[in-house]
C-alpha cells in the first residue's frame, strides 16, 4: 500500500469552518466525482484539525513552530506505485487539472500547502 500525504492550509480571509465545510462537502465530492481519477485510489481522507489545549504540541512541548499552522491533511491510498502513478498521470490532463486547481485555488493558500511525502504503510498498531 502507497499514501500520499498533503498538509494543507486554508487561503487568506476564509475562515476555518468555511474551509473545512467547503474541503469537506464540496472539493471531496469533486475529487470522487472523477471516475478516471478515482479508479486508481484506494481511499482519500481529509484529517481537519482540531485544537485541545492541553493536547496541543507546542503547549506541550513549549515549541514555537510545528506544523500546527496547517488547517488538515490529506491522505490518498493507493494498491501500488502504479496505481498512485495512473492516478497521477489523469491529473496531469489539462482538463481535470484546471477543474481541480480552480476549486483548491479558491479555498487552498497553495504556496504554503501541500508538503507531500510518498511512503508505504506499515500498521504497527490497529484497535479494530
């Protein structure tokens, strides 16, 4: 299994709930309304963040910066590194970037989103 990881931060002047209702209800929906894309993933999540205080790793660990700043991440499983490339290569088409990137451009501040790191999973730990 291939994930893809995005930490994510929400444009300028957009609130937190306007971001994640619109990342949730209406970019979501996007991305699986794709067929050609939506093939080849396995599972997309959205991880919205939460804040608790007492839970908060800067308080925690008296950080000034961590990633904290970012607004969710994104994950996209994939069955194998073909698979994550199929996918890769239907957002390569013009077509499908251009529909995708003018929704993410409206509620997405991408110049400081979207740090991805690609790595195979291992569970070390599942309470199922």
């Amino acid at each position: 299994m291939i994930k893809v990881i995005g930490l994510i931060r929400r444009k300028a002047g957009i609130s937190r709930e306007e971001f994640l209702r619109h990342w949730k209800e209406e970019h979501g929906p996007l991305v699986s309304s794709i067929p050609e894309l939506a093939r080849h993933i396995r599972k997309y999540v959205q991880v919205h963040r939460v804040s608790i205080g007492e839970l908060d790793a800067q308080d925690r660990y008296q950080q000034q910066s961590l990633p904290a700043d970012y607004d969710g991440a994104v994950e996209m499983w994939f069955d194998s590194a073909e698979e994550m490339r199929k996918a890769f290569a239907v957002l390569a088409d013009p077509v499908i970037c251009k529909r995708l990137r003018e929704d993410e451009d409206s509620f997405i501040d991408g110049k400081s989103s979207l740090s991805v790191m690609v790595g195979e999973e291992f569970t070390i730990f599942d309470r199922k």
